[in-house]
C-alpha cells in the first residue's frame, strides 16, 4: 500500500454493519482494517496506525470505552489518532461523559445513522 493512501481501521462486533462500512469505504478508495471487539482493535490499530478508527463501545472482551481509553494513553499517535464512536447510547448517559473525556473526533448515535452517514464523517476527516 503506498504511503498516501489513507486507511481506516473499523472495530464493530456487529458483522452486517462491520462489512457494509468496509463495502462503502472500499468504494470511495479508502484501504480498511477491521477488528470484532475493542481488545482486537486495539493490537491492530497500534500495530497498523490507521489515519482514523470507527469504534462501536459495545462490544465482547474489551468494550470500545476501555479500548479507547487505552489507545489515548500509549503515545503521541494514539493521544491524537481521530477516532469516531459509533453507539446506541444517549448523549446523557454516564458513559458518554466518559466518551467526552477521551476526546473522540466525533461520535454518531446509531439510532440516528445511516451508513452513508458514516462515510461521509469518516471522508471529511480523511481530507483534513
């Protein structure tokens, strides 16, 4: 892959909506990785230093919330990496304060979502 590609790292545990994101990305010229739980995606992304990381919360083994914050501790990349929470949780609830604390680029409720939606916050930051 040559350097000027940009790549997305996409952690969901839900499959139909893991590969339709990929499928989409895929299409719009964008190299994907993907991780099934926050544990996996976590190795992967400080491994392979995505230029940006769709992360569910929910999710088996290590919640999306433990994962980030983990990332947001490990060096200057994962302090800055862009990182947009894909969630079913409300805005108030408890976690989502956590989430604000962890400075995500950005976070879409799913309720409120279509893929579509998806890609086009994930291409905005890409062309930044």
């Amino acid at each position: 892959m040559e350097s000027s590609a940009k790549t997305v790292l996409i952690i969901e545990d839900h499959v139909p909506v893991r590969l339709a994101i990929v499928e989409k990305l895929k299409k719009n010229g964008i190299a994907t990785l993907e991780a099934k739980d926050g544990e996996e995606g976590l190795q992967m992304a400080l491994e392979k230093h995505p230029d940006l990381i769709l992360l569910d919360l929910i999710m088996p083994r290590m919640s999306g919330m433990t994962m980030l914050e983990k990332l947001r501790k490990t060096d200057a990349w994962g302090k800055n990496v862009p990182v947009i929470i894909l969630t079913n949780l409300n805005p108030d609830d408890k976690i989502m304060r956590e989430v604000v604390e962890t400075e995500p680029a950005y976070y879409l409720v799913k309720a409120d979502w279509k893929i579509e939606d998806v890609i086009a916050k994930a291409m905005s930051f890409l062309s930044k």
